[in-house]
C-alpha cells in the first residue's frame, strides 16, 4: 500500500514538473514577425481586404502561447499562396468589436472566408498541411 502511494505520488510531482517547464517554454516562445503576404486586419479594412477572395483569417492576440506557435505555419501557408487565396491576422485585443461580430470565444481561431462571407472555423494548433488542404477545397 505505501509502495502504491509512493509510486502515485512520484508521478503526479514529476507531471507537474513537466507540465511547469512546458508552460514556461510555451509562455517565453518569441514573437514572429509575418509574412509579408499575411494581410493585416482592421475593422476599417476587413471588408475590403475580405471582398472577392479567399481569406483565411486569424483571430489572436499577444499574450496567447498557441497564437505565437501558429504564427510561422500560417507564415508557410501564405507564402505558398498563389492566385487569389490570402492569410490574414486579427489582433483581437486591438479589435475587439470584430471578435465579437465573428463570435471568436476561443484562440488562435481561424476563420475562412470566400467573398467576405464565412466558409468555415477552426479552432486550436493546426498543421500547414491541414490548412492548405482547407484552403484548396474553397479555391
């Protein structure tokens, strides 16, 4: 029975270890600048930038680990972007009013858009590949 305890309380310290040095790895994680074809969002140029293309929106904000891991796969995704499909940020802390219209609760959520109107979510880490195969289904 000792043994039983010990064991048990052996692993739950060694996750809590674990689960500290992955939050702390995930929380000083470095900004990436984007892509220079990553389409900057605002509510005065949401429309327009969003009318008569596809557009995979992100909605993020700074303080958010996942939103700074997604940051180089959308980088790669819109750098193989060819034609008239487009990756575009929205930094729900600066616009908050355009979180609210699209019903974001959760980040990184990314929003697809054709011709300003939404095709379909995604919420959470997603890979590149995941992505352009969305992005390819809409173009």
């Amino acid at each position: 029975m000792q043994t039983t305890l010990i064991v048990i309380g052996v692993i739950i310290v060694a996750f809590f270890i674990f689960r500290t040095i992955t939050m702390a790895k995930m929380k000083n994680m470095p900004m990436v600048s984007d892509h220079e074809k990553v389409l900057t969002l605002t509510e005065q140029n949401f429309q327009q930038k969003t009318k008569g293309k596809v557009v995979l929106v992100d909605f993020w904000a700074s303080w958010c680990a996942p939103c700074r891991m997604m940051a180089p796969v959308l980088n790669d995704v819109a750098s193989e972007l060819k034609g008239n499909s487009y990756v575009g940020k929205v930094d729900i802390q600066q616009y908050q009013s355009l979180a609210n219209k699209f019903k974001v609760r959760n980040i990184p959520t990314m929003v697809l858009f054709k011709n300003g109107i939404e095709i379909n979510r995604f919420v959470g880490i997603k890979s590149k590949e995941f992505l352009l195969k969305e992005l390819a289904k809409v173009s």
